[in-house]
C-alpha cells in the first residue's frame, strides 16, 4: 500500500511538473499561431490520406518507413519510479519489487498509447498499399510487442553499461523485425521476435527479486525524468544552448535597415531564441502547407503568415518602447 501510494505521488507530480513546462512555453498566441493550424492541417492531410489523394505514399519502399520506425524505437527510454530516499529501504525488498511492478505497468501503459498513435498514422498508408484492418491490427501488435523487447533489453544493456555495439546490434535485429513485418515475411518475423523475447527473457531474470544495480537505475530514472524539461526548455529558446560560434554575430551599420531604432529591434528580435525558433518553425510548415494544400487553400497561408508578423512586431514594439534603454533614446532625441 506504501509503495503504490508513493507510485501515484511520484507520477502525479512528475506529470504536473510536465504540464507547467509546456504551459511555459505554449501560451495562448503559440497555441493560436502554430498548435491550432498544425492541428488543423494534420487532421486535413490525414483525411485526405484515407481518402487516398497521396498516392507517391504507397511508392515509398518499405525499407524508409522500417528506418523511420527504427528510429522512434530507438528513441524509447525506460525508467522505474525509485528514488535516492528509498535506498535506506533496500532491506525491504518487497516495496522495491513493487515499486519495480508498477513502474513496468506504467511503462507498458506508455507504450501502448504510443505505439496506438504510430499505427493511427501509419494506418492509411498500409490500407493503400492493400492490407485490410485485420492485417493492419495484427501489424500493430507484433510492432508493440518487438517494441517493447527492444526497450525492456536496452534498459537492461544500460543498467550493465553494455558495449554500444551491443545496443546497436539490438537496434539492427528491431529494425530487421520491422522491415519482416512490413513485408509480410512470416519466417523471418518469427524469427527475429523470437530471438527479442529469448533476449529480453535472459538480461531480465532476476531483475524484480534482486537488486544490485539499483543505484544505476536510480540514476537513470533522474536523467531520463528531467530530459523533457531540458530538451522541451532547450528547444524553445526559453534555456540557452552554450554557444560554439566561431564567427563574431551579424554587426551591420547603425541604419542598416533604414532607422536606427528599427535595425536594432530587428537585430534584437531575431537573437531572441524564442521569436527566432518561432518562425524556425513557421516557415517549413508554410512551405509544406502550399505544397500539400489543394487549389484557393494555397492562399490562405501567406496570408496568416502576414498576420502572425503583424502580431509579431505590434507586440515586440510594444514590449521594446516599455524597455528602459529605449525610453532613454526617445528622451535624448526630443531634448
């Protein structure tokens, strides 16, 4: 009872911690500008694939979609829920199992939504290339189970910090189950998820009655818990990255842009990692957006590209006119 209560603390607090990051960086114009439309737009693109009007979709070889799946599996982490505190509790090995249990389950639990949303959107794409919805479920399973192999021996091969040639090879045995599923080799499929689940049997014998690693995986679980935070904060701009220019930064004339007052705040408003990541991601899904979109929807986009700069520079000026360093300036040129 301890032990899951301490479990549900741990995930409650963690997800909430979670939230207040992404509610950090996406406030109310993020979530208008860019999270509304990308919606929007996937949810169109994603109709009109079931409707079938990418048809260059079903020509691309199995063998791309096998890396790109490859790489999202590579991508997957595990942790367990224990903490430092709980060390002085090692003599109790019956709340470190269950700690261990429920960490599993949450991982599993994890697993399936996600691999849920990577078949959803993979789905149209098998439907085109000729498989019914029978075929596309059974798809779905065998990729959660070689999924999850892959992640529960990765786990393991990092507890016993394995050589990377190790956890690579584990990677190219997933990948090559992958690309036998998606090609509907039955001989190789069994065969390459039979040795994943020989491999995950073996490294994790032992692991929920014993526990000689458990400083390890109190390390690990710290790591891969604050990497959301890090790489989300990082991204956005809202944390800087350590920079390694080698070049001094763009200094052009004082009224290289007309007015001093404007070159400056555009030199300050594209330094800015946050307004400069913001049209990082702006443009590409502009670009995708007229070439996807069909016919007069083309004109939509430059148009609220135009309106988002608006937006973007009445509120920088205004942000910038309240800076102290400016109201001096404004104070020297009337005197």
């Amino acid at each position: 009872m301890i032990a899951k209560r301490l479990f549900w603390m741990r995930v409650s607090r963690y997800i909430k911690q979670q939230w207040k990051t992404v509610r950090l960086i996406v406030d109310w114009t993020i979530f208008l500008y860019g999270v509304l439309p990308l919606l929007i737009w996937a949810g169109y693109s994603y109709w009109q694939v079931w409707e079938g009007n990418f048809p260059w979709l079903g020509d691309i070889p199995y063998f791309l979609w096998a890396l790109l799946i490859g790489w999202f599996m590579w991508q997957d982490r595990m942790f367990v829920w224990i903490e430092r505190a709980d060390l002085i509790l090692v003599s109790n090995r019956s709340m470190i199992r269950d700690l261990k249990r429920y960490s599993v389950w949450y991982q599993l639990t994890q697993h399936v939504i996600q691999y849920g949303c990577y078949l959803l959107l993979l789905a149209p794409i098998l439907y085109v290339k000729g498989r019914d919805v029978g075929e596309i479920l059974a798809f779905g399973a065998a990729l959660f189970l070689l999924a999850w192999c892959h992640v529960w021996v990765q786990y393991h091969l990092r507890l016993r910090h394995a050589h990377l040639m190790k956890r690579f090879l584990i990677v190219l045995l997933a990948f090559v189950g992958v690309y036998a599923l998606l090609i509907e080799s039955i001989l190789l499929s069994v065969l390459i998820g039979s040795i994943m689940v020989t491999f995950a049997l073996y490294v994790g014998e032992g692991w929920m009655s014993k526990h000689p690693s458990v400083g390890r995986e109190i390390e690990i679980g710290e790591r891969e818990r604050a990497s959301f935070d890090r790489v989300l904060l990082t991204t956005s701009g809202a944390i800087e990255k350590t920079s390694e220019r080698k070049r001094p930064l763009y200094r052009p004339r004082p009224n290289r842009f007309g007015t001093v007052r404007r070159t400056m705040a555009l030199l300050m408003y594209f330094r800015t990692p946050s307004h400069r990541n913001l049209w990082f991601r702006l443009i590409p899904l502009g670009i995708t957006s007229v070439i996807l979109l069909p016919s007069w929807f083309k004109i939509v986009v430059p148009i609220y590209l135009l309106y988002v700069a608006y937006q973007e520079q009445t509120s920088f000026t205004r942000e910038m006119e309240r800076h102290p360093f400016f109201q001096s300036i404004q104070e020297r040129g009337s005197s």
